[in-house]
C-alpha cells in the first residue's frame, strides 16, 4: 500500500543550472498551448463574423459563452487530478481532448469542403458549424482541464530546498504565458489575412487555424517527451470538494434546527462544527469572507473579455493603416499585452510608491475599485470613438423606402425626376444618394436640354440603386443594383461601367476575373483587399489589345469605376473616373489605443491586486478554492454579456458601450460599500492560534496518561 500512495519519483534526476531539466519540457509547452489559445482566439470571432455569416450578435454571443466554459471546466480539471487521476495523466488525456479540439477546428475552416459548386462559398454551413462547435466544446474542456495543473505540477518538480529557483520557475512560466499570447495574437491575424484554397482563394482561416493546432501537437509531444524526468505527486484529494461538504452540512444543519428552541450560534457556517474540525470551520469562514467580496467582481470581466468581440468588430470599421504597417483589425488586441509589459513595472515601481509619499492609503480593495472604474472609463471612450466612426458610416434604405444616384455618361448635363425628387448632374459625374418610397415607384423623367424622355425600371425596397444615363445616339438608361453593405473585413467592392462605344471589354481585377462588359454595361462586383490592385482591360476591335492600371484603396470603400477612354497601343493610357458609392474607413485604428490603455491600466490594478489580496486573506490549504472562485467570475462576467446584449437590444453600438460602462460604475460603488465594511485578517495568525490550542489539547493529553514503574502495574492483554 505504501508504494501505491507514495510520489512517483524520476528515475534519474537531471538538472541544469540547480534548476531540474523537466521544467523545461513545461515551460516549452505551456508557451505552445497559450500560443495555440490565444492564437485560435484571436480570429474566432471574425470567423463566426466572415465565415460562417453570423451577424455581429450572434457572433458575439458564441464568443463569450465559449470563453465562459474555458473558465469553467478548471473546476473540473482541479477536482478530476487532486481526487483521482493525478495532475500529469489529467495534462495528458486532456491535452489530447484538447489536440482533437484544434484539429476538427481547423478542418471546420476549409471552405473548399463542401464548395461544391468552386464559388468561393461553402454550401453546406450547417457541417461547418456543427464541426466548429464540437471542436469548440473541446477545446474548453482541455485548455480550462488543464490550467490548474501545468503550473502547480512545475511546482512538484523542485525539492523543499529550492524555492529560490520554484519562485523563478513561476516567473518563468508566466513570462512563456505572455510570450505565447502575445506572439499569437501578432501572427494569426496576419495568417488570415493571407488568401488561400485549393479551387478558390479566400481569406485564408485554415491556416490561421491550422498553426494554433500545430502548436498544440508540439506541446503534447514536448510534454510527454519528459515523462520520465517528472516528479509525479499522487492525487491528496481536492480540498474543493471537502469544502462544499463541509458547507453542505452546515446548511443542512442550520435548516434541521431552524426552530426558536435551539440556541443560535454566531455564524451560521457553526452549524458544520458537530461533524468537521474547528479549524476548517474557520479556513472556510475566512475563504466565505473573500468570496463574498467577489460577487460583484464579473462585472469587470464582462467588460474586459469584449476586447476580443465588441472591440474587434469596431476595429473593422476603421482604418488600420500605419505607414510602413498595416494592421489587421484582430492584431489590435496585442496591444493590451504589450500594455501590460509596460504598465506593470510602471505601476508597481513608480505609481505605488508616489501614493505611498502621499501618505494616502490606498489599500487593495481600494485599488479593485479604481481598476473597475477605469474599465468603465474605456467603454466611455470606446462610445465616444463608435460615435465618431458611426458619422463616417453610410445610411443605408430602410424598409419601404430605396435610395438611388444618378451616374451621367451622357455629353451634357443631365435632370431625372422621380417622384417628385429632382436629380441633376455634369457629364461623367454622379449625384448623391437619394431616398424615396419605393412603393408607386417605377416612372422617372430622364431630360438632356430640350430632350426628354419617360422610362420605367422596379425599384426593390431597402435597396441602393445607380441610374446610368446617356444622350447618344439617343436618351438611354440603365438601373443597377448597388451593394446593400459595407464591405466586410476591410475589403473594397469595386464594379466597372463600359462607357466606350462599340467595344466589349474582358477585364480582371486583381485576381478576379470579371468577364465580358458590353457598351453600356456593368460588371459584378470585384472585392479587392487594401493596397494597391491592378486592373487588366483586354479588348479587339483591330488588334488584341490589352491596358494595365493600378490603384490603391483603403479599408472598406466602394467604387463604381467609369471607363471613358483607352490607349493601349503604345502609351498604355486609361482615362478612368472612379465614382465612390461608399467612402473607406476614416477613423484610424490608432484611437482605439486610449481605449485599451484605460483598460489595461484598470486590469493591472484590478487583477493583479485582487490575486493578491486574495492570496493573502485566504489560509494557505484554501488557495485553489479562491482561485477557482477567481476563474468563475471569469465566467459569470462572460455570460453576463449574452444576457445584456441580448436584453437591452439598442439600436445604436456606443450606447451599449455607454450601457455597460454604467452598470459597471453601479457595480464599482457596492464594491466600494462592501470594501468599507471589510475586515482585513492575518490568516497565518488565526491559524498559529489553532496550532496553539492544538499543542495545549496534545500536552493535556499526554498529562493524563498514567505512568506504571514496573511490569506488573499493566493491564493484562487477551491473547488473539
């Protein structure tokens, strides 16, 4: 029995520096598995978004709830590895959940899969989508299963003697995190953004996907390949799991003897004290305490965690270009680690010690309240900056109504009456939109001078329209359909118009073909990344002729492109007039930084400060209990947000922004009444009382064992 229960030691103990080699085997795969989360939760959401067409609620909302069950399951994880499987076989098998996870998630991204008909477009997304979430569901479960065992089963690794190098271990560990984080969220939106596919080329997710779970199988292999150096700790039993017993049966206790006939007692966790030691009793009285004071806490996190949804989807709207860098709407999520590499130290070494000279006692649960105010502050600034972008962005038609501009081809000025609602514009200009109804629509007045003419065309509700006109050789006109949208993940929608007499013209944008365009005519829309693109005018009317043309576009523009002239024989020469139905992206990425600074400078203060707070209110066997706690609110805060985006159901993003900001600033004020009413414990010190006690009970005891002088004075034995 002695051999099952006892420590399974490595065979040969290896170090390197006095530090044991197998840790680094964990610090390699623990930098591989954040790479490989945070880089797959980087492009998550744009993915839902782009991919599987889900509109910016929905996607959010599946957003948050898996990020939700990553916090949840390390419940699981903590309870599974202490009470049964030990913490390295619950990193191993979960860690091939976790594996399988990331592959049939990079599968699910292949849009060649079901792209039957080679269009670029999935046809069947409901395979797609159901492949996503089991990959999804899988995922939670291994990255939350094995959280709370990768860092403490480093810690098994050192012997009582080495906790200089056990405390440079963590620091180590959670510099890997960092790097893994950080490095992910910089290349994986940059691998996106690539184009890929084996009959069409999109936006490139498999691989985006496809590096996170290849860094996944790294670090399974890199960490069963130091089996036999660890230091394997056999399961103690979850201390979890005691506690919810313990005030279970205190519970059921106090609702047994609810009577008036029975004394009361001075807390109600007293009632556990007839069946559990009096030193739990109080370790969960003191860890009751802390938890308390989390109640309110998910509201912060509610707010943090829509740095990768909310966030990211502003991000689209705007303008990522930086000179010499262009920045990807998910790549501005690095800016709140790199946030962190700064802040910290600052805070710590300079902000602290400032307070400190100002002899203002600023104590922890005061810094929380700080820390969640300044996260309501960036939701103020995040309103302030949608409201910015909101001017910038086009009025698309409502139901019963259509919009329509005018586009003259024509030689003079041109006048369009419809409805009542007058047009007028120069040779090879365009007005603006306009609205009308588009019931009784249909008749319009086209009129060159003294020329006029009536035309009919249907006109589709909640739909943009451009109406070209021309006067030779006679009055003629042509209703198009505009894109009803601006374009998604920051590309460019642009059309061509053949204004050239008796030519027919094949041209290519970019790399897509766009076929024929007869006089008169448009082409289908070409979606264009941002950059410059060549554009390829073939044509024949003597010879084969061919015209190249660049251009360059911003973020989420559209153009009509008017071609009036071509010279392609010697000069290359293309009298092009670019019409813009829908202006790029104005507001630079770059105001999404004060954002994001408020918010990490209130995650420095309120997260960091909160773990250590509640390390040091907490009894030293009680630390998982309040770090599991910790990581639920975690969760909470994320299901919070489905609830409020899906109850409030504004019209307008800012003021959901302004909404939450509020909440949380309600939330900051009981935090701070709770805070005021907070007693603040030495537990090490109530637990030296208890050992004291234990030690006067122990020498009592052993006071009233009667001492015999010989043989003969001891009570005489049965035989068995």
């Amino acid at each position: 029995m002695a051999e099952k229960v006892a420590d399974r030691k490595p065979r040969t103990k290896v170090e390197c520096c006095g530090y044991p080699l197998s840790i680094f085997f964990i610090v390699i795969n623990e930098f591989c598995e954040r790479f490989s989360y945070y880089g797959m939760r980087a492009v998550l959401v744009l993915y839902f978004r782009y991919f599987l067409q889900w509109d910016d609620d929905t996607a959010t909302s599946i957003y948050h709830t898996f990020v939700a069950l990553c916090y949840l399951t390390p419940i699981l994880g903590a309870i599974v590895a202490d009470s049964w499987l030990g913490k390295f076989k619950t990193i191993i098998y979960l860690s091939i959940v976790y594996t399988v996870g990331q592959v049939i998630m990079a599968i699910s991204t292949i849009h060649d899969l079901t792209d039957t008909d080679r269009d670029g477009t999935p046809n069947n997304l409901t395979l797609h989508i159901a492949l996503s979430m089991i990959g999804l569901i899988l995922i939670a479960l291994g990255t939350g299963g094995i959280k709370p065992c990768v860092a403490a089963f480093g810690g098994d690794q050192f012997e009582d003697h080495q906790e200089k190098q056990r405390s440079t271990f963590f620091s180590i560990f959670y510099l890997s995190i960092n790097a893994g984080s950080l490095l992910s969220t910089v290349i994986t939106p940059i691998l996106r953004g690539q184009e890929c596919g084996i009959h069409t080329q999109q936006k490139c997710y498999p691989l985006a996907f496809g590096v996170p779970a290849a860094l996944m199988v790294v670090a399974l292999i890199v960490f069963i390949a130091g089996s036999s150096m660890y230091k394997k700790v056999s399961p103690q039993g979850n201390i979890m799991l005691k506690v919810c017993k313990c005030i279970g049966f205190a519970l059921k206790n106090r609702f047994k003897h609810r009577s008036d006939q029975y004394p009361k007692r001075q807390h109600w966790m007293d009632w556990a004290s007839d069946k559990y030691d009096k030193r739990l009793v109080a370790q969960i009285k003191m860890v009751l305490r802390v938890l308390f004071l989390y109640l309110p806490l998910p509201m912060f996190w509610t707010l943090f965690d829509q740095q990768g949804s909310r966030w990211t989807f502003q991000a689209t709207t705007m303008d990522g270009n930086f000179g010499l860098v262009r920045i990807q709407p998910d790549q501005m999520q690095t800016v709140n680690p790199i946030l962190i590499v700064i802040l910290v130290p600052i805070v710590d070494a300079v902000v602290y010690p400032l307070i400190k000279k100002c002899k203002l006692n600023f104590t922890p649960l005061r810094k929380m309240t700080v820390g969640m105010l300044l996260a309501a502050l960036a939701f103020v600034v995040a309103a302030l900056v949608q409201i910015k972008i909101d001017g910038t962005l086009p009025k698309f038609p409502s139901a019963g109504t259509c919009q329509m501009k005018v586009l003259n081809l024509g030689d003079s000025t041109v006048n369009v009456d419809i409805l009542g609602v007058q047009y007028t514009t120069d040779s090879f200009k365009a007005t603006t939109y306009k609205d009308f109804p588009s019931e009784g629509a249909g008749n319009f007045i086209v009129s060159y001078g003294n020329n006029n003419t009536n035309s009919v065309a249907v006109f589709n509700s909640a739909t943009r329209h451009t109406l070209l006109v021309k006067n030779a050789p006679t009055i003629q006109s042509l209703l198009l359909i505009d894109t009803n949208k601006k374009p998604d993940e920051g590309n460019n929608a642009i059309r061509f118009v053949n204004a050239l007499e008796n030519i027919t013209l094949l041209i290519k944008a970019g790399s897509k073909e766009l076929g024929h365009v007869l006089p008169f005519t448009s082409s289908g829309y070409a979606l264009l990344p941002e950059g410059e693109s060549e554009f390829v005018f073939s044509y024949n009317d003597t010879s084969e002729r061919t015209c190249n043309v660049s251009k360059s576009f911003g973020f989420g523009s559209s153009y009509t492109v008017v071609i009036q002239n071509l010279n392609c024989e010697s000069q290359q020469v293309a009298n092009l007039t670019y019409i813009e139905d829908i202006q790029p992206n104005t507001i630079h990425m770059a105001w999404q930084i004060p954002q994001y600074f408020l918010m990490t400078i209130g995650e420095v203060v309120f997260s960091v400060t909160g773990l250590e707070f509640s390390y040091s209110q907490a009894p030293s066997n009680m630390k998982s209990v309040l770090q599991a706690g910790w990581l639920l609110t975690v969760a909470v805060g994320n299901i919070i947000v489905l609830i409020v985006a899906g109850v409030s159901q504004l019209p307008d993003q800012w003021a959901e922004y302004v909404l939450f900001s509020a909440l949380l600033v309600a939330v900051s004020i009981v935090f701070s009444i709770m805070a005021y009413f907070y007693t603040y414990v030495d537990p090490a010190e109530i637990e030296a009382q208890f050992d004291e006690e234990d030690k006067k009970k122990d020498d009592h005891e052993m006071s009233t064992i009667p001492v015999y002088e010989n043989e003969a004075h001891f009570p005489k034995q049965s035989k068995m």
